[in-house]
C-alpha cells in the first residue's frame, strides 16, 4: 500500500494534467444553478482520481464533490475537489486546482493542492509542515488585521443574498489593508498557508473546498476555526482562516456583524 501523501500526490499531478490540456478547449457545460458549473473535466478528473483512491486504499471512504454521498462514519476518508475553481476553468482563466485530503476521524493528516497552470504543488502531513514545490511555507507575520491582506468567496446563493455577503465584504474592506476574490477557496487557503494572504472567511463552503487547505494553513503555523473561534468543522459551512496573529481580531468582527444580521 502506498503511502498517503505519495498516492495523493500522484492523482494531483494527473488530475491537473487533465486541467490543463482542456483549460484553452471547448469545454461541455452543465448548470448545478444558475451560477454553479460544472465540465467534463470535473467529472474526468473526479472519476481519475476516486479509481486511484480505491485502488490504493480499499478500506477507505471517499467524499468528493459531484458524487458525495454525504457525511461519512469515523474512520479514514478521502476528501476530492477534482476542479476547485470551475468558473474560472470554464472562463480560461488560470487559477484553479486539484483539492485532495485524508481526515482521519474528522481530522486531516494528509492534504495536497495542485495549481496545475502554476506548477504549484502544496502538500502537508499532520506534524510533518507544510511545503510548496518540496520548500517549507511559513504563514506571514502580518500582526494587525489593518496590515492585513484578505480574501474571500461568494456563495453560491449570492444573488438571492446580495447585501448579506457583501455587509462582511464591506466591514473587512475599510478595516484590513485590502480584499480578493480569486474564486478557488483550496488556493485561498494554500496562499494563507504560504504567507501570501494574512486571513480568509467565507461562508457555504463543502468539506471538499476546505479539508486540504485546512491542514495546510495549521501545518504552516496558521489557524483555522469556525468564525465564532470555535473549533473547525469542515461540514459546518463556515470558515476562518489566519496568520493566528490576527484571528481574533477576525473573530470579533465577524461575531458583531453576525450578531446584527441575527444570522448564522
């Protein structure tokens, strides 16, 4: 049996080879909503990568995003993002990845995440660090979140709740430094996890988006929490991701706006 990080590893690399022969391509397009796409190549790369899975790890379960089954029992799963970043994929625009971790009872010990257009590989095991292309990444030293560099995601339902995601956006805009939006939540967190970001929210995320990126960041010296400082659950939806340094700053500010849209 292979080990966790050189199977996860493998099935990156091939999944964004995929990637990237199609990304300049005509591509066939289907609509979970309005605003949620989904290609061939996710369904390609998906079906690549659950066969290697199984093929190397039998006895582990799989949770992956165009054929998740749900919440698994305890014990050793795999969590699959075959093309985080499908809007941009489907726009050519370079900037999307290959997502895969291993939780063990609920926590990640193994993640990688593939920029296939970047060549930039990040991968972490639990109390091993955290890498880019083989390097050791460290979270940046940012130490007020007016310093700070954000960046976030729209949900999926951004249309049917305009003024409530951007009520967030507004408050995290005249407070840190400035704000992105990239749209591939795995390389928001990968970036935090390489100093690039100082901090990261966002709401209505799957466990897929955020498993890898998870163990990156904490891997890194970061901190990943539900936005109330809670202890991270990756079904829970909700996210906050920092350097650490600023989190409770982070936290604070999120609890007061959630505190007065009375919202979760």
């Amino acid at each position: 049996m292979p080990l966790p990080l050189d199977s996860a590893r493998r099935l990156a690399l091939e999944a964004g080879a995929l990637i990237v022969s199609a990304i300049n391509q005509t591509k066939r397009i289907d609509h979970k909503s309005a605003v949620d796409l989904v290609t061939d190549t996710d369904h390609q790369a998906e079906a690549l990568i659950m066969d290697g899975l199984r093929n190397d790890f039998p006895d582990h379960a799989i949770v992956a995003e165009e054929t998740s089954a749900g919440r698994p029992a305890e014990g050793p799963c795999w969590y699959v993002d075959p093309v985080d970043g499908t809007v941009n994929f489907v726009h050519g625009i370079p900037h999307c990845s290959v997502s895969i971790a291993l939780l063990d009872n609920g926590h990640p010990s193994t993640a990688v995440v593939y920029d296939p257009c970047k060549n930039e590989l990040f991968e972490a095991e639990r109390g091993g660090g955290a890498r880019l292309n083989g390097q050791p990444l460290a979270v940046s030293g940012a130490a007020a979140l007016g310093d700070s560099l954000m960046v976030t995601g729209f949900p999926y339902d951004r249309r049917e709740n305009p003024d409530r995601y951007l009520s967030f956006f507004k408050a995290f805009m005249v407070t840190a430094r400035d704000i992105r939006r990239f749209g591939s939540a795995a390389l928001d967190l990968a970036y935090i996890a390489a100093g690039r970001f100082d901090g990261f929210w966002e709401f209505k995320l799957e466990p897929w988006d955020t498993a890898a990126g998870w163990l990156l960041v904490e891997e890194a010296g970061g901190v990943v929490s539900d936005m109330d400082g809670a202890a991270f659950d990756p079904w829970s939806k909700r996210i906050l991701a920092s350097n650490g340094t600023i989190h409770q700053e982070c936290v604070d500010l999120l609890i007061e706006l959630r505190a007065e849209q009375g919202s979760s």
